[in-house]
C-alpha cells in the first residue's frame, strides 16, 4: 500500500498543513472589536460587563486597597490591536474605561 504513496501527493498534503499553521498564528485579528468594547459604560456591574466582553485576558489588583482592573485586547483596525482596560470601584462597578493604550 505505501507503493502507491505518490511523493508529490505527500509533499502537497504537508506544503498545505504547514501555510495553515502559519496563517492561523499570522492571525492578528484575535481580540475584541473596538465597537463592542465601546458598550461598555460607567456605573455597570462586573457580570454586565462580562456579558458583553467575556473573561479578560488578565485581572489585576495591584494593592489591596486598590480597585479590580480588568484587562482586554481591542482591535482598532486590521493590525492595530491594543490593550484596554475596565477598572472597577470596590463595589463592582466601572469606574473607568480606557480602549486606547498602545501594546
């Protein structure tokens, strides 16, 4: 059975696997779309903004008086995606919105 093997069969099959892995990892368009993260608005609560953003990419609170800050990846057009965050008051609302720092 491995006779009939053709080299050129083998060689495509493997020259089309590799182009995938490549495009798939190429992908620059993994994040959320700048107009959705924009729904997001002062005064929401966490689980509101879960529902329109999903689980953050990082969650940070850097003291412990400090405020829950939620991190995103937003995309602002075809290879500009950025990080964005949601920071939240001690009662679980937002408090602050930024869609716009450069990664």
């Amino acid at each position: 059975m491995l006779k009939n093997i053709n080299l050129k069969t083998v060689f495509s099959g493997w020259l089309m696997m590799t182009i995938a892995i490549y495009l798939i990892g190429c992908n620059d368009d993994t994040g959320l779309p700048k107009d959705q993260f924009d729904k997001v608005e002062i005064g929401m609560t966490q689980p509101e903004v879960k529902q329109i953003l999903g689980e953050p990419f990082e969650m940070k609170i850097i003291l412990p008086d400090s405020f829950p800050t939620y991190f995103y990846r937003v995309r602002h057009g075809r290879g500009d995606l950025r990080n964005a965050e949601v920071q939240f008051d001690k009662k679980g609302y937002v408090r602050f919105v930024s869609a716009g720092l450069q990664s």
